[in-house]
C-alpha cells in the first residue's frame, strides 16, 4: 500500500513504537509501515508497508536487527487490535460450554457493544482499520494462498485483505458468530479475490456475494451495508441504524490513514 515517510530521521526516536523482531508473526497483514533503524544512517528505514506480511525467511534475515519500529499512527489501530482480541476471548468462551451458554443474541449483542466505539458518529470506517480487527480476531493468513497472491498482483493481495475483512465484519454483524466460521469465510473470501479461487459464501451470509463481484474497495470510510445485497443489505442498515440511534452517537472522529497522523497520501481525513 502506497504510504510516506519511507525514511525518517533519527529525531523521530522518542515517537517510533518499538517491535522486537521475535513478536512478529509470519503471514500477520501489518497494522503499519515496519521500519528498522540504521545507526550508522541515523534513519529509519521502512522495511515492509501496511498490509504486506512477513514470511518465515524474511523474519531469519531480520533476526539480527532484534528490533522492528512502528511509527506513532500505530496508536491509532490499537482500539482495532485490542476489540479484535476481545471478541475473540467472547467467541472462544462462547463456544467453549462451560457455564451457561449464551444465547446468539446476547452474543451479537455484546458485539456490538464492544465494537461501538470504533465507528465514527456517522456510522462509517476506514476498511484499512477492520482488516487490523479482523486480523486480531482471524489469525494469519492461508501462506500459500498468501505468498501466491503477493508474487501475483500486490494490489489485488492488498484488495484481498481488505475486502476478506469487510465480508467478515459484515458477516458479524449478521449474527455470524463462531469464530471457526468466520475464519473459513475470511480465507475464502481472501482466496477468490487475490486469486480468483472458488467460493460461494455460505448461505448465512450469502448477501455478501458483492464483495466477491464488485469493483474496488474504497480507502475512505465505508458504511456498514456497503458491498451487500438483498436481505442481508436491509439487515445491515438496520443494525446501523441501532449503532447510530443508541450506540455510537458520542464517539469522536474515527481515526483515519490519511491526514496529519495517518500515512497515506490520497486519503482526506
């Protein structure tokens, strides 16, 4: 994904967000632009951009570096990060059967509640914020289909990750809630788009079909029912329309890959 600030100077020090090189799983999309420090330079480095992944061979080169850098937006995505781990914690429990069960609508509607704060009081979001959730929630990707795709087209791999996300997020809102099954539907919907795969979204949620058919997903923020159809599309709208009658209607601005603290430059806050 195109970004700036490929180097930046060694001023910057206090602001980076250290990554040890060792806490970084192969095939995780990155929340941001990954940098290294060259002492010798004074300047850090970008190593990979948002969304790009690191493989198992690409960590062993960086090992002796025992340091990655993330740059201060990487603030801005930690609500995403931390609510993506939440959920998966309420879904594993959920599952687990242990204690009283609950039932699919407390469920969804916990979800809700625990994902209310990320949208912005209009009801929209950036894709680019969902895939750092969905990530969280998911795990990393098929490597395989991963690789593949990234040697293949990288900006039909970036698509990928972003439109696998949306299905899932959507799917969530949809009272799809099982943590296996969301799992199947991101790396399906990832497999169709970077390589064109075959998959046909499960009856549930097979609304979603748009994700697969339609053109590009915007950078800029996004309303919920966005890249749906029929009866799933009316279902999203209406959930919507709860988030910003109940639920949302205090939040701040969402935070955004563009502007004074994102790291695209096509993108208006």
């Amino acid at each position: 994904m195109e970004f700036i600030g490929k180097k930046l100077p060694l001023e910057k020090a206090s602001e980076m967000r250290v990554c040890p090189v060792g806490s970084v799983r192969p095939f995780v999309p990155l929340p941001a632009p990954l940098y290294i420090l060259l002492l010798g330079n004074e300047k850090f480095l970008a190593v990979k951009g948002p969304l790009d992944f690191l493989a198992p061979a690409e960590l062993e080169r960086f090992r002796s570096v025992e340091n990655f850098f993330y740059p201060p937006f990487i603030r801005e995505v930690l609500p995403f990060r931390e609510a993506g781990r939440a959920l998966g914690r309420v879904l594993v429990a959920a599952a687990s059967g242990s204690g009283v069960r609950p039932a699919p609508f407390e469920i969804s509607d916990a979800f809700l509640r625990l994902t209310a704060r990320l949208w912005s009081p209009d009801v929209r979001v950036e894709p680019f914020f969902i895939s750092v959730f969905v990530t969280e929630l998911c795990g990393p990707l098929p490597s395989t289909v991963a690789v593949q795709a990234r040697e293949a087209d990288l900006a039909r791999y970036e698509q990928a990750v972003l439109k696998s996300a949306w299905a899932v997020w959507q799917a969530l809102h949809l009272g799809y809630l099982d943590v296996d099954r969301i799992r199947a539907l991101r790396d399906g919907v990832f497999g169709a788009v970077a390589l064109g795969t075959e998959f046909r979204p499960p009856a549930a949620v097979e609304g979603l079909r748009p994700i697969l058919l339609g053109g590009d997903l915007p950078l800029r923020g996004m309303a919920l029912q966005e890249f749906s159809e029929g009866a799933a599309s009316l279902k999203l709208e209406a959930r919507a329309g709860r988030l910003a009658r109940d639920l949302v209607t205090a939040n701040h601005a969402a935070p955004s890959i563009g502007g004074s603290s994102g790291f695209h430059p096509e993108v208006a806050a």
